[in-house]
C-alpha cells in the first residue's frame, strides 16, 4: 500500500476516541491505571500526562469504548480526584492501528491547567516493605510507590514526570528502571521511586567539640549509611541515641526541617522552649501509633479517621488528664503543652518517621516526639540544607538530613473535630495545593490574604488554588516565602491574575505587597470580615444570591469608621454586607501591648462597664500601680486608645479577670487557656447554662447606636463573674459560664435577625470559632432554633482561610468595582 493509498473502513463497530481527564489525575498513579483498564478492556491506544490533565486515545468495540470512558472515572486510582471526563470522537484507523497499549512521553501543550496532589502518608504496601529484613527497600528512609509519598512539595512544573521534579537528580538504577517500566509493578511509572542504590541519602551532621547552639559551626562531623546493616554509621539510629539521651535533632523532612525532641523527657522539651524562645505556646507531638494517641487522649471515629488518613494533620484531641491515662501510656512532659485542654497529636507520615519512632526489633528509644516547625517564632519553615545549619545553629544539637531538596515550603496541618465534623486551624501539608470547588465563577485573580497566619489563594473560573500555610507577615524572610509560594501557584496551575485582591487595613503588609507587585493590574481591597463571611459561603457553596446573617468572631480587623472590628453580626452576601449587630466598643489601650498583657483589656472592660479597679480583682493585682495609674489616664483621655468591638479580646479580658491569664506569649494564649478551664469545668460537672442578665442579650445588655444597628454590652455579664469571683466560685466555672452566655448572645442575636430579616441561614467564621466549646455550643444551640448553619471544613476560620474569601468578593465574573462596599441597616 502506497502512502497515498486510502485506508480500508474499519470493522463494523469499531470506534476511536480522544477522552480527556481533568482533575488530581497526576503523580497518582493514573497513567498506569489507564494502561491496565486499556489491556483488560482489548483497546488499543495510548496514554499521556499533558498540560490539561491525562489525554489517552483508545480504539476498539464501541463497547469496550464505553465502558472505559465510564470506569476511568468510577474505578480511578485512591488518591486521584477526576473532576471531569471528556470525549471527542476521533476516525478510527482499524487494521492500521498500532497494536497494544503504551504510555507515551509527556507534552507540555500550553499553560498548565491540572492538579497536582498533596503530599501523602506512606501506605501499607510500602510499610511492610520498610520493615521486611528480606526486603530491597529494607529501612530505606524514602521508600514510595504510585500510592503515596511527596508530590507537592517536590514539583517543579508540569506535565508531572521524574525531570518536573527534585528528583530529576537521582538517576533510578537498574532495579528501580524496571519496576518503573513494568505495568504489573505498583511503582509503574511512579516518579519518586528509589532505593538505597540510587539515593536519596540520609546524613547525620554534628558539631565539633565545642560547636552547636553554643559554639561554632565549622568542621562537622558526618555519618552517611552506605547500608542499611552499618549500624555503627547508620544516622537514624544515632539520631534515635541522641533523642533518648536528650537532645535536639533538626530533622528535614517533606516541607522543611522539624525540630525534634523526646516529648517525656522535660528537661529536653524545657530546652527546645529556652532556645526556640517559645515560653509556652503548645508543641506538636507525633505518636508511634494510633493505640498511642488514644492513651494519651480521647478519641471519636471522626478523630480516628484524621489521624490514620493519607493527609495525617496533627489533629487536636482533648488530652487525657495524667492521672486518668492507662499505665502503658508513653510518658508526656507538662511542659509540652501548658494550659491546654488539647494535644496536638499526628501519627507517621513518612518512612524517616517510623524509623526514628523505632520499628519492631529495634533498640528501646522514644515513643514520643515534640516534632515542631524547624524556625524561630515569626519566621517560615528551614528548607534549604545551608540554611538549615545557619539558622538552626543556636537550636539544634544534630541535623539529620538528606539530599532531595525540598521545592516548596509545606508546614504540617492542623485540624480540629468540632461537632462531630472536622475544622480545619491551618491548612497545609496533605490538602494544598487541592482546589475549593468554587459556587460562583471567578475572573483570574489573586488575593493576598492578612497578615496573621497567611495564605494566599489564586483563581480562576470555579476553582480556588490555596497556598500551604506562610506563616506572620511580620518578617522579611516570611515576604519572600510569600513571593516564591505565590509564583510556584501560577505555575502549576496556569492562572495569570489579572486582579489583586488584599484586606482593606492600609497598614498590612500582605496589602503592601500586592500593590508593589501590581504592575499595572488593580488592586481591590475588601473588608476584613465581609471576607471571613464570604470564605464560609464559598466552600459551603453558596451562589450568593440571598444574604445570610455572618457572625464574625476574631481578634483584630480593619473597621469601616477606623475602629478595629472583630465582634461582628453581618447581612452579608458576596456584594456587600450591613452591619446587624457588634460587641459594644471599649478602648483598645496601647494597641498590641493590650494584646500581650491581656490585663489590660480586663481593666479597660471594667472600666467601661462601670465596674471599680479593686485589688481583689485578679488583672488589678497583676497591673503594676505606676502602669495603673499610666493607664488610668490613659483610658480617661483618649490617648493611644482605638475603640474595639472584638470578641478575642473580651476572651482575653474575661481570661485576665478569672485569673486564668495575665500575660499572653502566644497569639490567643489567653482564649485558649480561657477555653481549656471552660472545657475541664464541663468535662467534670457537664454543660453550665447561660447566666442571667438584662436585656434580651442574657449577660448582654443590647442598645441601639446611633447609627440604628445593636450593640451588645457585655457589662451585666463581668458584673455576674466578679459577683462570682468574691463568692469564691472555681475559674472553671466562670470560664464555662462566659462560654454559656457568648453562644446564648449568638442565639439571641441570630434570632433578632431572623425576625427583622427573614434570614435562616447563620454562618460561623472568624479565629475565634476554632475554640471548639464555643463553637459546639454556638452550632447546637442554632440548629435548636431551626438555623442553617455554615461553618468551615476546607479552610481555616481564622486568617487562613481569609483570602478565599476577598477572592469570591472582589473577583466574581460580574462584580463591579464597589465589591465589598459595607453599610449600615
């Protein structure tokens, strides 16, 4: 035949296609499972990973056709998400038509526009693999198959293959070539396959005499396994020695260096704060196992399902009092967690993990490990090796590293279980880069986010791409984390933003950056808590198209009089909201030295409810008299004193008051220990009920203001819990009754407004939703009342999840330049 030759007609129903797949379809083990459903099926074809997602053209009996184009999606991989399948007929070539199956090289075939995974525990199969002495991958720190491992962390483009990403480096040997090219291995075409022959490696770097936290840093002794049989040179077992004897080990790990100690030796977790400046701010434990966690702390199937899932956050479980933990419980040291109802517990996630925890067979070592950020307060995550020796020097006594770089930052994530359903604290390893299906279309846009706990969040048409958690906007290192995290988005997912979106306080740094980054583009700003609001209508998949009534609860935000908001009732939809109702305003005295002396937000609330400074009063005597007097006249002029509708800050208050907190060393310190007395009280005795009070605000007094919207005064209610204090009641008990009366005020207002409204629909958002007592309480007691009631479960209450937010309000196909305008019913 010629080549000009027609081509004969193919067989009566043969067909060919083009069926394009959308979705988290690569590094998942896709193309692998197309080859097989391919073989199984008869077709023939081909398969490749594209800009697009995984395009495979396959031809064969119109049935088989069918049939693969229905069970590519309802038979896909465990780890892969298809959002979409899509068909295109093609001619078919029949007889001509090569033979057989293969999976063709990647194409870049224009901007990119599909999913990279997250970054995923490893999985059973590669477990037994790490502990079978008759094994290849016999204790190699790196083990992986197409199920599990890094994937976003180590991407550094698209379409997904070994040269888009850090392991471009390591050539496969022999071995590892032919389970990679072999269709009937689980590591078929798995992209970060190795082994011990082909690296990565692990080494264990220590000072020199003389060096470490307190000396120098030149001529490091190293000790690098060429087997895994070396003990004597084996650097997870010297790292297991010197976490038994107390030390500190800087560990690299899939986002960046952790900083490890052995969480039942307190002199090594009072070490770790000493030198990481961290007086009292929780740490995060890891576990050997599930059976651990549990007799360390309380666990239901929704907690259970987080710890053992393939994202494994720490997950934040009531901990077990010491006295009430089985006997076999690994030993956990007060200071790992001071204050807190909680322990921030996650199991496992990589093979390194389970060989510093020990596996079967191996000498005594701990059972349980502080794993914290490898960082100063304030900074981001340590990647790169050099900079892990400079910026660690003064806090680690070893570094156990390894050669595979880590592309993009990642933090651990954190999540809680809130009325039986998860909500997330910080979202980052396991659930970024995954999209939030979005309700409304979006013009490509980026938003920056604020400058607590930032993340910042790209989209375009129905999808939102969040980044892994950056950290406080407060340091030149966390900017440029900020920078790269950003540009490292826009390359994975396409999205050239045209729009950039950034809250409306002029002094935030998230918002400088935007507009030095703006080269021309507009830059819209959107009110703090209209974007809170937005955030929990957006992955509640909410279109907007009738308000709800948003309570937003936090700390700090930019107010449209300039007062710092935070204690907010809002009709509220993506275009705009009004102002239902607020916490009544009280002086902001000092600014952030209010926020780190949580007396002084007690003094000025007593002042303010006309209530006197006695010396009784716990945040009396914590207040130094000349700073009394200070601030005496401080309060009674005016000076340096921002009004405040806050409702954190009225925890602080209300922490300082009962004695529970004075002085506050971490971000919400005095909620959070507020909280945890509240939550023991209750663990003992059970729920406490609102306390009584004037006004329809039980413990609120509610008035108009001037401007026709509620206020909420919480004067009745401090009055109540001083009463309380001089008749000798536990702080438990008043912490819980304050609790009590928030979640009743909530009722109470919600129910205002569902009245004067019409609005059934309440949604809960702002960083002081994520205390889980006030949470439950406000949650229950709505659906009582007959709400719908939103809260969050893709991203954080708190200022993590704020940039999804200012992205649906500004960025909507659609909205005109006003989007986000506030005003007053």
């Amino acid at each position: 035949m010629t080549a000009d030759a027609p081509l004969a007609p193919p067989p009566a129903g043969r067909v060919r296609c083009r069926v394009t797949v959308r979705g988290v379809v690569q590094g998942v083990g896709f193309r692998p499972f197309v080859f097989a459903l391919a073989g199984e099926l008869g077709l023939a074809g081909h398969v490749a990973n594209t800009g697009s997602g995984v395009v495979a053209e396959v031809e064969g009996e119109e049935t088989a056709v069918t049939a693969f184009c229905e069970r590519i999606a309802s038979d896909a991989p465990p780890l892969a998400v298809v959002e979409s399948v899509g068909r295109e007929p093609l001619p078919a070539a029949g007889p001509q038509a090569p033979g057989g199956f293969t999976i063709a090289d990647s194409r870049a075939d224009g901007p990119a526009r599909t999913l990279v995974p997250p970054d995923t525990a490893t999985c059973d199969a590669c477990l037994t693999e790490l502990a079978d002495p008759a094994d290849r991958r016999h204790r190699h720190p790196f083990v992986t198959c197409t199920h599990c491992g890094p994937r976003f962390t180590i991407v550094t483009g698209l379409p997904y293959d070994r040269a888009a990403t850090t392991m471009a480096d390591f050539p496969m040997c022999e071995r590892c070539a032919r389970e990679y090219a072999d269709p009937a291995d689980r590591r078929f075409h798995a992209q970060p396959v190795a082994c011990h022959d082909c690296g990565p490696r692990l080494r264990l770097l220590l000072p020199p005499a003389g060096g470490g936290p307190d000396g120098g840093m030149d001529g490091f002794a190293g000790a690098a396994a060429d087997s895994p049989s070396d003990a004597a040179g084996d650097p997870v077992r010297r790292a297991r020695e010197l976490l038994a004897a107390g030390a500190i080990v800087a560990v690299k790990g899939l986002g960046g260096y952790h900083l490890a100690c052995d969480a039942g030796n307190p002199e090594a977790v009072r070490l770790l704060r000493r030198r990481k400046g961290r007086a009292a701010k929780p740490f995060a434990l890891m576990a050997r196992d599930v059976a651990d966690a549990e007799r360390l702390a309380h666990l239901g199937p929704a907690e259970r399902e987080l710890l053992t899932g393939p994202r494994r956050p720490i997950v934040l479980l009531r901990a077990r009092p010491p006295g009430a933990r089985p006997s076999d419980a690994p030993a956990v040291a007060a200071e790992v967690a001071p204050g807190c109802a909680d322990l921030g517990i996650m199991l496992p996630y990589t093979p390194l993990h389970h060989l510093l925890l020990g596996l079967p067979g191996d000498p005594p070592g701990p059972r349980l490990l502080v794993l914290t950020s490898g960082n100063l307060g304030g900074e981001p995550i340590v990647t790169d090796d050099a900079e892990a020796l400079r910026r660690l020097a003064s806090l680690a006594d070893a570094w156990l590293l390894h050669d595979r770089p880590v592309h993009v930052p990642c933090d651990d994530s954190v999540v809680r279980v809130v009325d039986g359903a998860p909500l997330p604290v910080r979202r980052s390893r396991g659930y970024a880069p995954f999209p939030v299906p979005l309700p409304v279309p979006v013009r490509p846009a980026l938003a920056a986010g604020g400058d607590l706990k930032n993340t910042c969040c790209l989209g375009e048409g129905r999808r939102a791409w969040l980044s892994a958690h950056i950290g406080d906007m407060d340091d030149l290192a966390t900017l440029t984390a900020f920078g790269a995290a950003e540009r490292h988005l826009e390359r994975l997912t396409g999205v050239r933003p045209g729009l950039l979106v950034a809250d409306r306080h002029p002094g935030y740094r998230s918002a400088g950056w935007a507009r030095r980054h703006a080269a021309g583009r507009p830059v819209r700003t959107v009110q703090h808590h209209h974007a809170h609001i937005a955030a929990v209508l957006a992955e509640s998949g909410m279109d907007g198209t009738r308000q709800v009534l948003g309570v937003a609860f936090d700390g700090t935000g930019y107010g449209d009089d300039g007062a710092v908001w935070g204690g907010e009732f809002l009709l509220a939809d993506y275009a705009g909201y009004r102002r239902f109702a607020q916490l009544a305003y009280v002086p902001l005295p000092g600014g952030d030295a209010a926020v780190r002396h949580p007396y002084r937000m007690a003094l000025s609330h007593l002042r303010a409810a006309g209530l006197r400074w006695d010396e009784d009063l716990p945040p009396v005597a914590a207040c130094a008299l000349d700073e009394r007097l200070v601030l005496a006249r401080q309060l009674e002029r005016g000076l340096h004193c921002v009004p405040t509708s806050s409702m954190g800050r009225l925890f602080d208050a209300v922490s300082s008051l009962t004695g529970v907190c004075h002085h506050a060393g971490y971000e919400a310190q005095a909620a959070v220990e507020l909280e945890a007395a509240a939550a023991a009280y209750e663990a003992a005795v059970g729920p406490v009920p609102e306390p009584p009070g004037t006004g329809t605000g039980g413990g609120f007094e509610l008035r108009r203001t001037p401007r026709g919207h509620l206020a909420a005064d919480p004067a009745p209610l401090l009055a109540a819990l001083v009463d309380g204090l001089r008749r000798g009641e536990a702080c438990g008990l008043l912490a819980a009754r304050f609790h009590a009366a928030v979640a009743g005020l909530v009722r109470r207002l919600c129910a205002a407004a569902r009245e004067r409204h019409g609005t059934g629909t309440v949604a809960l958002s702002g960083g002081v939703f994520a205390n889980a007592v006030l949470a439950g309480a406000c949650v229950r007691g709505l659906r009582e009342d007959g709400f719908t009631v939103l809260t969050h479960r893709h991203v954080p209450p708190n200022d993590g999840g704020l940039a999804l937010g200012q992205l649906l309000v500004a960025a909507r196909a659609g909205a005109g330049d006003g989007a986000g305008s506030g005003t007053t019913p």
